[in-house]
C-alpha cells in the first residue's frame, strides 16, 4: 500500500547541494528527502529524467521509508572511488576525497574529450594508486564498438578490473565482449540494466560478466536484490549521486546481496561539496558503514532550494505519485 501524499508532502525537503567537482555535466544535484516510519529516505532522480522513469525512483523511497529493510550480511561495504572526467593535474586532488579506497572507478568516454584524455587521466589514476590497487572504467555508453575495442586496447596496460557499460546497446555490448574476451577483460553493464524495461535481457543475451544494481533506479532494495538473484551474475551496487540518505539506501542493498566480490560504488557523497548530514556516509579506511541517516535541521535549511525549484520537485513527486497509484 502507498502512503498518502500528504504522508509524503509533510516532512519534504527539497536541497540543492554544490558538486567539489563537475560529474554527469552537473556542478549541483538537487534532491527531494521526506520521512517515513522506518527513517528519512531520498527521491532524487535525474533532472532530464522523465515521469515514468522518476516514478520508478519514487517507488524506491517509498519502500525504503515505509519498509522494514531485509535481512543484512554485512554491516560495512568495502566501497570505490569515483574520478570524474578531470584532467589528468586534477586527478590526485580529487582521489585524497576517499581515503582508503583501494579501488577507482574512473569516467572516460567524456563528450568533448578524446582517448588521449582517457589516457593521461587512468595514467594519472594508477600512478596514484600504485600497483596493487584496482582501476574500473564507466563509459556510460559513450562508444560504439569500433571505439570501444580501441579505447579497451589504448587502456588495458593500465591493468584493468572491468569497462562498465563500453557501448550503450545490449547488442553491442555483446559484441564488444565477445571482441575483448581474449585479452580476458571482463564487461559491466549499468544502463542496460537500470534503464531497460527488461533489465534481465542483459544476463540473457550474455552480453556482460558483471551487473551494476542501484536501489533508486531499480525501483528498490527488493527489486533489485530479485533482479540480481535472477541474472546470476556477479554484482556491484552503485550509487547515482545521492546525498547520504540515498548512499544509506545503497548500503542496505549491498548489505543484502549474499556475495559481494568487488568493491561498490557507494562513496559518491565525496563528490559533494556539502552534504545533509553532520555525520556523512563517506569512506573510512575505504568502507561505508551500512545504517540509516538522519538530516541535519540547520542543514536542510542551510541548503533549502529555492521556490520555483521547491514547487518543481513537488509537482514532479505528485505526477509520479499519480502514476505509482494507477
């Protein structure tokens, strides 16, 4: 059963949080958070996303604010940095923002940017690790197959754990596997599961190794523990920008899947330049902890988005409601 909308609407806070660094072609995320019984939960889809792609995003909070959480096996999640698409001079003052991390996940693909600066920035990204860490790289989407099977070549010295989502077709990202099989590199797919009406068709085409599992956009923890459940891959829980009620969200989801090889991509309230919280779900000796976040009053109104935006996101949230109830 949903909670009423007035349920929902009387504890909403919608904020506007400043990025330390541009990510997604974004230097501030605005984000809706409202209370339910089992604690403060976030709504923060995208702002190009449409109704019936933010419903989906809705459905999540609601559950992780009305729904008992499920059983957990973990109570910390072993989590990865994230690199924005930064030159390669930046890179260092970017990564000190997660201390402990063993792992980077680094952005390449960037509209306007060329494979030399994919280059010279996961150059600058293992230099700053060191040997023994583990580079990922997310493209979301940004080649077709010809460049990908490039750009995979061009980066592979760098030692790679994974390339996440090379191309943005599950037909093509079969493709591109099958061409880079042999060098023994492994395909991640993110989009091609978040944002498919058949999120399995991924796992049925055989077109990825590993599956990337976000609690919002999957439309919550259940949905996307039974979605990983059914492809029988190995996953990463990731997150989309969230503030630390969000990354909560993702950790419980992490906390949840039985087998957690690699490291998540839950510490992305690093790329924040304020958060909600005065205690931050941030990286401590390269781990989140996995509870549940309570805003900061003074922070709420410290960061309050302005009217025009307020009264957006609140008809937003009321046309996906209305979608969710139909």
């Amino acid at each position: 059963m949903l909670p009423t909308l007035s349920d929902i609407l009387s504890t909403a806070r919608v904020v506007s949080l400043p990025l330390s660094s541009r990510f997604r072609g974004i230097d501030t995320r605005e984000v809706m958070l409202f209370e339910g019984p089992e604690g403060w939960t976030e709504f923060s889809p995208f702002l190009e996303y449409d109704d019936q792609e933010a419903c989906v995003w809705l459905a999540a909070a609601i559950d992780f604010g009305w729904t008992p959480a499920p059983a957990i096996f973990r109570s910390s999640i072993r989590v990865n940095a994230t690199l924005p698409a930064v030159a390669a001079e930046e890179v260092a003052a970017v990564l000190d923002r997660f201390p402990g991390c063993r792992t980077i996940k680094v952005k390449v693909a960037e509209p306007g940017q060329t494979i030399a600066d994919d280059v010279a920035r996961v150059a600058a990204a293992r230099k700053y690790l060191g040997p023994e860490g583990r580079i990922r790289l997310d493209a979301n989407g940004g080649w077709n197959v010809d460049e990908a099977e490039h750009a995979i070549h061009a980066l592979a010295p760098y030692d790679l754990e994974y390339v996440e989502q090379p191309c943005p077709t599950v037909d093509e990202l079969a493709d591109i596997r099958t061409r880079v099989k042999y060098m023994g590199m492994p395909i991640a797919a993110d989009e091609s599961v978040r944002k498919s009406s058949d999120p399995l068709e991924v796992a049925r085409a055989r077109a990825a190794d590993v599956l990337v599992i976000k609690a919002q956009p999957l439309g919550g923890i259940r949905r996307a523990l039974d979605i990983a459940a059914q492809a029988g891959l190995p996953v990463v829980v990731s997150s989309a920008l969230e503030t630390s009620v969000g990354i909560s969200m993702g950790a419980y989801l992490a906390a949840a899947v039985p087998e957690l090889a690699y490291d998540c991509g839950l510490a992305t309230v690093s790329l924040l330049a304020s958060d909600v919280t005065e205690d931050p779900l941030v990286p401590v000796a390269g781990s989140i902890e996995v509870r549940r976040v309570v805003p900061s009053a003074a922070l709420l109104d410290a960061r309050a988005a302005d009217p025009v935006r307020t009264a957006w996101w609140i008809a937003r949230l009321e046309r996906c409601y209305a979608l969710l109830a139909a």
